[in-house]
C-alpha cells in the first residue's frame, strides 16, 4: 500500500486509482486495530470528498486547498501504513 502511496505522490497514478486502493485495503484488513482503520478511513473520506468535489463542480480540476488536504490526507496515509506494512 505504501508502494501505491508513493506512485500517487511521484504522480504516477491519479487520485482516484488510491482512493479505489485505500478502499479494497479497508474492506481487507481485518488485522489492524479499531483506532488505526477509523484513522484510516478518516483520511480515505477526505480523498473521495476532494475528488468528488473536483468532477461535480470543478470540471475534474481540484484547486489548491484540494491539493493541501490531498497533500496532508496522504502523509497521513503513508505514516499509518508503514507500521502495519512491516509486520506483514
């Protein structure tokens, strides 16, 4: 998941193929605690807000508080990630 977390970041993938990712990894882990995946999900809702935002009203285009939030959502991704990625 991280790996994905980094494509988005280096601009390999767009946002909405890591929000679709961070959805099936939700539906998944059953091995993270409660605090972890609702902090998780936290961050996941964001992403799909922004995105959604951005195709109803901004004809796809997210603007620079997107980006911010996009921007802050994903660190926070990644830093709840690694943990659990390394006890796999």
């Amino acid at each position: 998941m991280t790996d994905c977390v980094a494509q988005f970041k280096a601009g390999s993938i767009p946002l909405r193929q890591l929000i679709t990712t961070i959805e099936a990894l939700l539906k998944m882990l059953g091995s993270l605690d409660q605090e972890t995946r609702k902090r998780l999900r936290e961050q996941w809702e964001i992403l799909e807000q922004v995105y959604s935002y951005a195709q109803a009203m901004r004809d796809g285009r997210i603007d620079a508080d997107g980006e911010k939030l996009i921007n802050r959502a994903v660190t926070l991704l990644d830093s709840l990630l690694k943990p659990w990625e390394k006890e796999q």
